[in-house]
C-alpha cells in the first residue's frame, strides 16, 4: 500500500511537472493510455478524460499549440495565456493520478497548481531571454527540445515513476546550484 502510494504521488509529481512545460502533452497521453491500455487507471471524476470527445479536443489543442509556440512574439502571448491554463492541467493530472491512494482533492489540486505553475513561470520567463539572443531563430528549436521533454517525462512518470522522482530531484539540485553560482558573480 505505501508503495503503491509513492508511486502514485511520483507519477502525479512527474505528469504535473511535465504540464509546466506543455499543458496537452501529458493530459494527451493519460487520456490516451486510460482509454487503451490497464497502464493508468482513472476514477470517477477523472475518467471523463479517456472520452473520445476529450482525446480528441486534446490533440487539436496540442496541435495548435505546438504551431504556436514555434513562433517568436506569439509564443510569449501564448505564454500569457497559458500562464492559467498549465497550472490548470498541472492539479487536473495531480489529483487523477492521487485519487486512487486517498489524497484530498484540494491538496492534490493546490500541489498540482504549484509544480505545473512553477515550471511555467521558469519556461515562461526564459523564453523572452531566447528571443532577445537569438532574434528569434532560437525559439522554435527550444520549444521542440521543452514538447520533447514532455512527452517524455510524462511517459516516464507512467511507466517507471522511480526515475521521474530522480530526475526531478536532480534538476531541482541542477538549478540550485545553477542559481547560487549565478548569484555569486
């Protein structure tokens, strides 16, 4: 039971981190594997996501998106808008993915909002400094390797949640330590 409790909140850490960097890429692929594979299993509210009608405003959503954000200026106003819509995405995933270990739906929600709004807001906030150094050229090439990292962090938190905990934990440590050495010079 505790095992399968921390494999829960890993996956749910995983699939809400990867919702800071691209809110339909992770939902996508809950949905995707609820509906067609026993890989995830989503309770009611939730299971309303493995629908044909959500897949499929998902995969339109991410299409438009993943055009939009190639572009320089348009994605700093996509940005904007998704400043509310990934955190959304982020405490969705959350508390789908800790409904079936007893997690309180408002707590799952409020760490869901912090870790898909936290990433945003550090994507959201490197990718001005992109455009500025690149003229733009730059951009396209960050949003592929930001969709890339996505999806695979989202299949990862599914498929093996030990090595999400990790990664997300050696990033943390990668961006303190990148921070302090900034702060210092």
């Amino acid at each position: 039971m505790v095992g399968q409790a921390f494999l829960s909140l890993a996956t749910a850490f995983g699939l809400s981190t990867s919702a800071g960097l691209n809110a339909y890429i992770p939902l996508l692929v809950v949905a995707v594997l609820a509906r067609f594979t026993p890989l995830v299993t989503l309770n009611q509210p939730w299971d309303a996501l493995s629908s044909w009608w959500v897949i499929g405003t998902l995969a339109v959503l991410l299409l438009v998106e993943i055009l939009v954000d190639k572009v320089p200026a348009v994605d700093t106003a996509n940005d904007v808008i998704q400043t509310f819509i990934r955190p959304t995405a982020g405490a969705i995933l959350f508390a789908s993915t800790t409904n079936t270990i007893g997690v309180h739906p408002v707590l799952a929600a409020v760490c869901g909002v912090i870790l898909a709004g936290g990433v945003h807001a550090v994507k959201a906030g490197g990718r001005p400094v992109v455009t500025s150094l690149t003229g733009g050229v730059g951009n396209p090439v960050v949003s592929v390797i930001e969709d890339t990292l996505s999806l695979a962090l989202s299949v990862l938190a599914i498929v093996t949640p030990y090595l999400v905990v990790a990664l997300i934990l050696a990033a943390l440590v990668l961006f303190t330590w990148w921070a302090m050495r900034r702060r210092r010079a």
